[in-house]
C-alpha cells in the first residue's frame, strides 16, 4: 500500500481510535499523521488521505472547503471523497428525505412547514451544520414561532429505545452498534441487525451515493421496534473500534484496510 496521512484531531476527547487506526495501518504502509487543517499542510497529487476524526468541524467550515478545492485542484486521493450528500453537506437532506416519504424522523426546515410535522409536545432544533448534538436545543412550538430561526432544521422529539448505528464500507454492510443514548447514555453494545434493518439501511447507501469510504447509517428505534433515521454521516463517522469484539474489529479494520488500498492506490 503507498504512503497514507492520516488527518485527525488530537485535541478532542477521544483520540483513541486513530491512535490505534494509525498502529494498525503502519503494518502495512508508512503513515504520516496530521493536525486537522493544519496551514503547513498541502495536499498535492501523490498525496493519499484519510480523513478520520476531525471534529468539531461546524466552526471551520470555509477552511474545509477550502482544503476540498485544493485536494480536487491538485487531485488528490481522499478518504472519504467529499461527494456523499449526507452530513458532509449539512442537515437539510434530511426535510429533503422526509418529502420524499423516506423513513426519517420527521423534519422540516421552517416554521411555515409545522402541518407536515406530527404533534408533539417538543421539538428538536438542529443547526444544518451541527454535530454531536451542538447548539442542538429543544424548544415548545410557541417557543419556535416566537423565534426567528434560520439555517436549522426542526424534528419532533420524540420517545425511543435505543440508536442503532449500521456501518458500511465501500456501501457492503460490516457491522453494526447500538447505544440507548448517544446524548445520556454511552453505553456501545455490538449487535447482529436483521435482514430487513441492512436493507433499510442501504436503501440510505443507495441514496447517498458516496462514491466509497466508510459511512455511518444512524437510526432511532421507536416503541413499536420500527426504524427511523436520525443521520447519514459521511465525513468521518466515529467507528467505536474499541468497543467492539477483538474477532470483529479485526475483520472491520482488515475491510477498511483493503478498501483504501483498493481505492487510494
């Protein structure tokens, strides 16, 4: 495999993973490890990178695009590619899915549009380009009529009972995590989906369309066991490498090892 940098965050909470990510793949490739947006860094057309955990992002978002222009200008090798439609260009995909009938929590993005949404006691208000539930608030329908809100979308907040995460890699389902909570309860568990939960997920793939990479299909799990998506993250899903058994973190790491070779080489 040639040469791969490896761009993360080494000051947020959990730096872990690509710690181990970068241990991993200096068995099989020499790997240079970068400060996210560091200004010393230029991307030029030997360069072959693998975007890993960068957040929080929301706050840079002009420098990001700037690093994606000069990558396509000196066309460079990206892992992920910056062409998925879902998180990496923001929230508002999601009101786009939801006209669509797609199984999503129901979302809109302006007041105007409340008869399309279920009633509900409170809703979510998530900035488009929020992440990890930042700046996310929960307000009363009064509370949002009174406001002038812009560039957020508004959900209903509703009851579930646990957050299923499906993974895939180059759109082939790899495994799976669940979490009663992502917000108040961390508690990651592996778990085997159903048959019919991979292809609720890949219909997302499918949509998507990410032309390969590793991405993140986020449900909520209603009361009723029915399945609703939360988000697509296709920037740089947190992959809870850790908390998975040794026998499928070995398979997932040894999948995502031959996808970037497959597709960075």
């Amino acid at each position: 495999m040639k040469p791969i940098t490896l761009i993360t965050n080494t000051t947020h909470e959990f730096p872990e993973e690509d710690q181990f990510i970068a241990k991993e793949l200096s068995h099989v490739t020499d790997v240079t490890i970068t400060q996210a947006l560091d200004p010393s860094f230029h991307p030029n057309e030997q360069s072959r990178i693998l975007i890993r955990n960068v957040w929080p992002t929301a706050g840079c978002r002009t420098e990001w695009t700037q690093f994606a222009k000069e990558c396509a200008l000196a066309k460079t090798k990206l892992y992920n590619p910056f062409d998925g439609m879902g998180d990496q260009q923001g929230k508002s995909y999601l009101a786009d899915l939801f006209n669509q009938s797609f199984p999503v929590i129901p979302t809109i993005t302006s007041s105007d549009a409340f008869n399309l949404l279920p009633p509900a006691d409170l809703y979510w208000i998530k900035p488009f380009l929020g992440e990890d539930g930042s700046k996310s608030r929960v307000l009363s329908k009064q509370d949002i009529l009174l406001e002038k809100l812009s560039n957020c979308i508004i959900q209903p907040y509703l009851q579930f009972i646990d957050e299923p995460s499906l993974y895939f890699i180059d759109g082939i389902f790899a495994y799976a995590v669940t979490v009663p909570h992502r917000i108040n309860n961390h508690q990651v568990a592996h778990y085997e989906p159903s048959h019919s939960e991979i292809l609720l997920a890949k219909r997302f793939v499918d949509w998507n369309a990410l032309s390969f990479g590793l991405q993140r299909i986020d449900f909520v799990r209603l009361a009723d066991g029915s399945l609703m998506l939360m988000e697509i993250e296709d920037f740089c899903p947190y992959l809870y490498l850790l908390d998975l058994p040794s026998t499928v973190r070995k398979t997932v790491v040894s999948k995502m090892i031959d996808s970037l070779d497959r597709n960075l080489g």
